[in-house]
C-alpha cells in the first residue's frame, strides 16, 4: 500500500513538472534563416568545406611575392619579402600552424620571428618565444605593440604551433571608424587573446593609427631574415546568423499574447 501510494505521488510530480514546463512558452519572435551546412572535415585542423586553403604543402600559387620563398618538406618557409594571400577576405577565421627554427639562434626579436597581418596590416606576432625573453607586447601570441598574450603557451623550437584567429574588420563609413577590428587567438588549443579591441594598425615606429583601406584585406606573412616555417594555412570568411525580427509573444496551449502584457496575459 505505500509503494503504490509513493509511484502514485511520484507520478502526481512528474506530471505537475510536466504541466509547469509547458504552460507558458516564451517566443523570441525571431524567423531565423537556416543555417548552412559546412562538412568540418576529418580532423579540427583540416580545412572545413567552405575553406579557402592558401596553402596545403604543394605550391605558393596563392600568394603574390612569394618568389622569395621555398617550399621545403611540405611547408613554406619564410624568405626575401612580405607574402601577402591574392585573395583578400573580411571577417574570418584563419588557421595556420608554423614552427620556428632548430636549432634556435639569437634571441630576443632575433629568434624566429615572423608575423601574421590581418589585412595585410594588423599584426599577430609570431616569433621563438619558448624560453626566449623579448617585452611582453612582442612575444609570440601578441598583437604587435599592443598586448601581450595571456600566457605563453609556445612549443620548442623544430615542433609545430597552431594559431586559430577569429578575426573582425574594423568598419568605417566615409572614411570614419564605426567600429574597432577585434580577435580572438587560440594558441596550440590555449586561449591567449579574448576578443581583444585594436587600437589601430601595428606598426613599430609610430603609434597605432586607422586607415580606411576597404572591408577586405589580404592574409600576410612577414619576412624578417628567419626561416620560420609555415604550413596548413586555410581561411573561412564568416557572417553572423541572419532572420527577421518579429513581435515577442509568450505561449500557453492555444493562446499566444504580446509580451509587453506580462506573463499573465492582462
């Protein structure tokens, strides 16, 4: 008898808790797009369907000024001259990996350094930072002469890094700034930069500036005298979800009532 008198108590909650979660609804009002479908490839670092892959261990087909540079064992190794990508994209994702030289030599700015520039014009540092002191602000993982990384989350020299960048455009309407440039850098799967807000560009002799120069630019790797060694380098441009925004509602059964009335509907 109390067996059943607990399955008949415990029935009573479900279907009270059931009954609650049901009968108010709200409804956001958002007739959103379907997303599309992008096939992620086999590994979290193979291009996704939708890449635009600038290099894949073959050639430098993608890249202008690129005869200065080689193509040694599957990866582009940094020579005379900055590469700039002859696509140019908006905001992006970008991942590339590269590895700095071995044996390591010099130090400081003088020890495998290189750069990613967003744009052609925004600068992701790369350079030897494994037990290798410079200032902060230059260290791998930086945005050049603006912020240092979280943390130096570097490999030796000879292994391979993995910068994954998720990157925005500064916008500019007649030539002013609405909007800053931010990104977001993830270094060998650690968080080094958390939707960091530009300044301006990265340059080293004069403070950062904005410069309209249209909502594309071209993917860019700096030559600065090491042999920094590239490779798997792919870019998907992206876009926020889109939809048409209707009137907020709330629900319960058949009725529906705007939400400015209140849950109750009054």
């Amino acid at each position: 008898m109390r067996h059943s008198t607990r399955l008949a108590a415990a029935a009573c909650c479900l279907l009270f808790v059931a009954g609650s979660a049901a009968a108010l609804e709200y409804l956001p009002g958002m007739a959103w797009d379907e997303p599309r479908v992008v096939d992620p490839g086999p590994t979290d670092d193979a291009p996704p369907s939708d890449a635009v892959v600038l290099f894949g261990g073959e050639d430098l087909s993608a890249w202008e000024n690129a005869q200065g540079w080689s193509v040694e064992d599957g990866a582009m190794v940094a020579g005379k001259g900055m590469v700039r990508s002859k696509e140019q994209f908006g905001d992006c994702q970008v991942h590339i990996e590269w590895s700095a030289p071995e044996p390591a030599e010099g130090s400081g700015q003088a020890r495998g350094n290189s750069g990613v520039f967003l744009m052609g014009k925004y600068e992701l540092q790369v350079l030897d930072s494994y037990d290798n002191k410079t200032y902060p602000e230059g260290q791998a993982g930086s945005i050049y002469k603006q912020i240092p990384p979280m943390v130096n989350a570097m490999r030796p020299p000879g292994e391979w890094n993995t910068y994954d960048i998720f990157w925005t455009c500064p916008k500019f309407a007649d030539g002013e700034l609405l909007s800053p440039a931010t990104v977001t850098v993830v270094h060998n799967g650690v968080l080094v930069l958390n939707h960091f807000t530009l300044l301006g560009d990265t340059p080293y002799h004069r403070p950062p500036q904005y410069e309209d120069i249209g909502p594309k630019g071209p993917i860019a790797l700096q030559d600065h005298g090491n042999p920094v060694r590239f490779r798997n380098i792919w870019v998907r441009e992206i876009a926020a979800p889109t939809g048409a925004q209707g009137e907020p509602m709330f629900r319960e059964g058949d009725r529906t009532w705007p939400v400015e009335q209140g849950a109750a509907g009054e």
